[in-house]
C-alpha cells in the first residue's frame, strides 16, 4: 500500500554518465564559432550569399 512512498526514486539511470563541463563548453564553442562565421560572412558579402545559398539549398532537397 505504501511500498511508492518508502522506495527511493530509481528513475534516474545508474550507469548514466554526467555531462562534462569540457563538452558543454567546446559544443558552445563551436555554436559561436559558427554564429561569428555567419555575422563575418554577412558583413563581407551581405545577404546575396545567404539568399543565393538558401535557393540553392532549397533546389537541392528536390
């Protein structure tokens, strides 16, 4: 009757590995990384490279 409320909570997995601070930290990296290289291109080519390059991507999936 009760057995659920004298368990303890085993829905957290026990082999489950912790998330590093070193991956969280080269996966934000490489997000800037990639959002500085977009704002570069931008600013060097304007938005005739992200049009031209959406239409192509776009031709490309059909």
């Amino acid at each position: 009757m009760f057995t659920a409320m004298t368990q303890p909570d085993q829905t957290q997995d026990e082999n489950a590995v912790p998330i590093s601070r070193t991956g969280l930290l080269l996966l934000g990296g490489g997000a800037g990384g990639l959002l500085l290289t977009g704002l570069l291109l931008w600013w060097r080519e304007g938005d005739r490279l992200f049009t031209d390059g959406l239409i192509a991507a776009i031709v490309a999936c059909f």
